[in-house]
C-alpha cells in the first residue's frame, strides 16, 4: 500500500523534529504521492495533487490574508498535507489564522519544534515510492504476461480464477446476471463459507458498470463483457480496499474469460478439425456452400441432393472424473462409432461448444427413401449399445429436415435450441425434436439471453428484494397462488396458512410489485418470470471449484 501522511511522521528523521499536528488529524491516513520542498507561495501552480509539502515559511506572505490564499492554492490542488519548520520564519508558534484556515479546510498542517535536514526525509520517501512503482510495474508487466498465456491456451473460467486468487491470495467468483455461480476459487476460505447465501449477498451489492469496490460487503467486483453485451460479473473479496494493481488484476482476468468464451477451441485430430470446420462454416455463413460440399465430398460425405438433418448429441451429466476436454473427446468417439455403426453418411464435429455447448453436432445426409425418424431413432440406439444411455446419459436432439445445404444452417441451429431446451428440463426420450419444447424449454433456452435476466429482475426484483430483507417467503406463495388457477383455498392449504393470512399476504405482493392480481396480463407475465427463475436456478451451469 502508498505511504500515507501518518507513515510520513512516522519516520525517525521527522520524530526528532518533535512534529506537531495543528490541523487535519483526521486526514492523516492520505496517500503520498511525492514530497516536495517549497518556499514560494505560488508553489500549488506547479503540483498536481498527493504531495505532501515541506516548508521553512521563509518565502511566503508576510500577512494573514496572503497565507489564506496559501492555504486555498494548497487545498485546491489535493496536497496530501504541509509540513512547516519553526523557528527561522514563525519563531515557536504558527499564525493563529494559519492555523485555523487550515482547519477549516480540513488540511493536514503539521510544526517541527525543531530543525531538521529536509533532505533526510525526501531520500527515505522518495525511495519507498520509486521502489512501490517499480514493483506495482513488475506486478501489472507479470499480470499481462500470465494472462496473455492464458488467453492463447484458451484458459476455463477456472484456471483464469486459479491465477487470479494465486496472486491476489483473495477468494474469486464468476457469477452470471442472474447471480449464479459459473465459477470460483476459495483462497483461504471453505467452499461452504464462500457460496453461503451467495445469491441473496451479491443481489445486495451494487457496483456502477466497469469496476468498483464495495466497502460495506468487501467485494471488488467487475463486469465480464463481451462483444459489448455484458453477461456476467467476476468478484474478489477483499478485506480492505485493494490496490490499484488489483483492480488491474481483475480486468484483465474478466477479459480473459470474455476473450476465451469467443474463442473455439480444437484438440482433435487432423481429420476431425476438417470436419468440424466444415460445420462451423455452415454454422456462421463463413464459406461459400459449393466449397463446403466440394470439401464434403473430399471428406467422403455427399451433401448435394441429400435430405439434410442437424443433429446435436450432449450429456446430461459429465462423466465423473474426466475433464472438459475428456469428456468431449469422450463423446465425440463414441457418436462417431454410432455413425458408423448405423451407416450414416454424417459429418461430426466438436462445434457445439462455439454455440455454448458441450456436445458433438452432426448434419446427417439421407436419400430420398431415407427416414429421419430412422436415422434418429437408430442413431440413440447405437448410443445406447456403447455403453451411453440416450435417455438419461445422452440427449440427442434434432431440426428439421432441409433439401438444401443453403439451408443446413437452420436446421444445424435448430438442433443446437432443442438440445439446448431439452438438456435440463424434458423427460428422457430416445431423442427430441422441435415440437418437444414447450414454455419451459423455451425459457431454459433463453436463460443466458441479458434481456430474459432483465424481465425476470423487472417482475420479481422488489418481492425478491422484500423477502431476503424480512426473511419472509412471498415469492413462494405468489407461485403456488399463480400454480393453483387463483384458488385461494388451495394455495392457503398448501402454504399452511389461514384464508385471512393468505389476503394480507396477497394484498402486501400486490403493494410491494406495484400490481393488481385480478388482472390476467399481469399474471401471465408473473407466472412466466417465475418460471424462468426456476428455471435459470435449477437449470444453470454448475459451478467449479
């Protein structure tokens, strides 16, 4: 931390002048930013602010109203404090009015009873704050450095956080607008004492967009964007405001993370890198379409007068102690046996995790005898045979069938918001197709989308907001109200309550949502926020710690 004012005094060459504070006592924990010996009174045109000025008097006004402007100059531009000398100017007292000006400008002022070499003072000082300068340099020089590695290798979120609490010996958590945790590392902490109650503390702490430090909870926190649209914040626990190195620290780690979430990331063979670049090049519109089905066909994969099926195949859940990357290669082996097994002509590539995912994606060709529900259905069972349950290891999800590869795309991204919809919320199926998604599916689907966050925080925040201040549970009872078609003697019975407790109840949700539940719009919309709320609460990432 930068020297401050009282660090200053305390030094054994200033001790021995018998210093003496007249004024400003309260500001004496100000940071230094240099020392500087003055004896003109036009001395504040030529400083910038965090000085503390060393001063004999000698040079300045000889008249109250003169060291007044003195005191103003000084105040004005943000000096740290003055440090004046007795005895060659002001004998063994400074002016009255001197005195008091400073007061009443809430400067620090501080005598010397005794003479001093000033230069004593500024050699300590001013190497303390060169050698703090040059460390605060080789820290942000090794900051940049670690994640600019970091940002090649297409860090998780969680080696980004390993360094972060590595170098700032602080707890981090990735969290997203909906105050989930995506990620964390614990630093001192349990995992138990990090996360308790995390979403009810971090919807109590509001910091501005960009980066700032809330004293009153000890969090540093920063916006992860990307692309401009903001998904997220990363926070650090701090036990007093951190330095700005730490603050430097945690933008470049957002960055970091944001880059990396842009970035697809391909550990697979040659092979397999031409095929998923195929996909991705349907996927983003990236390659002229006869390209992709020259390539196609070089890959042994016809594509031209072929029924076109998107299709994307996720686990539920990954498999037990293996990583990301394990466990895509893990899939993807197995989807590719699948393929064979059933004699599809298919590409299969690791290009769902561009879209956010974590499964394989495929575009089957058909003939024109071909059928999709065959294929699919096929398809599930080969899975199954490996050893991959499709109904509760495996999701397969499929689009629509397209004649032509223009529009592989559509059904490549429809395949992607069915397994995407069905992933977490539907029954076990041996696949999925459009017509399974239903509200629920829908709204799990759009459960990272800024704008859902938005109107679920809109809708609910002030009950949400009532209930974690009051300890009360009135969210719980608008949804069983909203659940049980507005019959109030069903609701009452399952809350426990009485019929009159239900009203009050009802009638405080309607004061604190500023809402009238006759009106069957405003239900609609209550009922809908809800259930995207159970649905981002249950259906979220798990974080990793």
């Amino acid at each position: 931390m930068p020297m401050t004012v009282r660090d200053v005094l305390e030094l054994p060459a200033l001790q021995q002048a018998g210093p003496r504070v007249l004024a400003g006592r309260d500001r004496l924990d100000a940071p230094v930013r240099w020392v500087h010996v003055a004896e003109i009174p036009e001395i504040a045109d030529l400083l910038r602010g965090g000085e503390l000025v060393l001063t004999t008097g000698i040079g300045l006004p000889p008249d109250d109203d003169g060291l007044r402007r003195w005191i103003d100059g000084l105040a004005a531009v943000g000096v740290a404090g003055v440090v004046v000398e007795l005895g060659r100017r002001f004998g063994g007292t400074l002016p009255a009015g001197l005195v008091e000006h400073a007061r009443s400008r809430n400067l620090p002022l501080i005598a010397l009873r005794r003479e001093m070499r000033f230069v004593a003072v500024t050699e300590v000082v001013h190497s303390v704050i060169v050698e703090e300068q040059t460390a605060d340099l080789l820290a942000k020089d090794e900051i940049h450095r670690i994640f600019t590695e970091l940002s090649v290798e297409g860090a998780e979120p969680r080696q980004v956080l390993r360094e972060v609490t590595r170098l700032s010996r602080r707890p981090a958590v990735l969290e997203n607008l909906a105050h989930q945790v995506l990620a964390y590392e614990t630093g001192p902490l349990t995992a138990e004492e990090l996360l308790d109650r995390w979403e009810t503390r971090s919807r109590a702490v509001e910091v501005p967009s960009g980066t700032g430090y809330e004293p009153r909870s000890g969090w540093l926190v920063t916006s992860v964007e990307a692309r401009g649209n903001r998904w997220g914040r990363l926070v650090l626990l701090c036990d007093q405001e951190p330095p700005a190195r730490t603050r430097v620290l945690l933008e470049r780690a957002a960055s970091t993370i944001a880059l990396n979430q842009l970035v697809a990331r391909d550990s697979s063979s040659v092979e397999r890198q031409a095929r998923s670049s195929l996909l991705l090049s349907l996927v983003t519109h990236s390659a002229p379409t006869r390209d992709v089905a020259l390539r196609a066909r070089g890959l042994g994969v016809v594509l031209e007068q072929r029924l076109l099926l998107g299709v994307v195949v996720r686990r539920r859940r990954p498999a037990p102690g293996a990583d990301g990357n394990a466990n895509r290669r893990a899939l993807l082996d197995a989807v590719e046996t699948a393929v064979r097994e059933c004699g599809l002509a298919a590409l299969a590539g690791d290009v769902d995790e561009a879209a956010g995912g974590t499964g394989v994606t495929l575009l089957v060709a058909l003939d024109e005898t071909g059928s999709d529900e065959a294929a699919l259905g096929g398809l599930s069972a080969a899975l199954t045979r490996a050893g991959h349950r499709a109904g509760a290891d495996v999701v397969v999800a499929a689009g629509s069938v397209v004649r032509t590869l223009d529009l592989a795309r559509r059904s490549l991204v429809e395949a992607a918001q069915v397994a995407d919809a069905t992933v977490h919320t539907a029954e076990p199926r041996p696949f999925y197709r459009l017509h399974d998604v239903r509200l629920r599916g829908l709204l799990y689907l759009l459960r990272d989308d800024v704008r859902l966050q938005t109107f679920v925080e809109r809708e609910l925040g002030p009950l949400l907001s009532y209930d974690q201040r009051h300890g009360t549970n009135h969210v719980a009872l608008l949804e069983t109200y909203l659940v049980e078609g507005r019959n109030k003697r069903r609701a009452a019975d399952a809350m426990s309550l009485s019929r009159s407790a239900l009203y009050q109840r009802l009638e405080l949700i309607e004061r604190v949502l500023g809402v009238d539940l006759d009106s069957s719009e405003r239900r609609l919309s209550l009922h809908v926020a809800l259930t995207a709320r159970d649905v981002m609460r249950a259906g979220g990432p798990e974080p990793t710690g």
